[in-house]
C-alpha cells in the first residue's frame, strides 16, 4: 500500500536507541522511554496558506529528525509502526 500525507504532514520511522548505557547496563523495554528520533518516510505535499499558496516542506525522504515528545498518530501500515504528524512537530533535522 503506498501513503502519501496531506498538506503539511509527514511520515516517519522512529529510530531505536541503544539499549545498553555506556558503562554497559542493559535498560529493559518497560524502562525506555519512546525514541524522539525517526527517518522521514513520505512527505505531503506543502503548507497553504490563507491565500491559497503552498509553501514546500523543509524536509524530504531520508531525513533524520528529532521531534516533540508528545507528537503524532501512531499509524499501522503494511505490518510497520510509523508515526504521522505536522512539520510544525518537527524541531529539527539531524545533519549527517
């Protein structure tokens, strides 16, 4: 199934963190919080405005960001977990 979000909305793969500290201590899941950070899956296509202009995103696919705790739906799709949400939730993009 292919998706495709509206207007301002995005896509996202969260990206699972380490579960082992630096000295080692392995965190059970029940103890995790919920990553902040995912790679953008698909994108929509701009913000319209008032005046009926679309502003492009200022994200593409493959970009990694972090975003709002609280942020997005959860979204099932093809067996997967992704998360789709505003630009707006998007704090920023992690530069490689």
């Amino acid at each position: 199934m292919k998706f495709r979000p509206l207007h301002d909305r995005v896509l996202l793969r969260r990206i699972e963190q380490e579960a082992k500290t630096a000295g080692g201590i392995i965190i059970p899941d029940t103890a995790q919080e919920k990553p902040m950070e995912g790679e953008i899956v698909a994108v929509g296509t701009g913000h319209v405005n008032d005046n009926g202009d679309v502003r492009p995103l200022d994200v593409k696919e493959g970009d990694k960001v972090i975003f709002s705790k609280w942020a997005g739906t959860e979204v099932m799709i093809e067996g997967e977990e992704l998360m789709v949400m505003k630009e707006s939730d998007l704090i920023g993009v992690i530069a490689a």
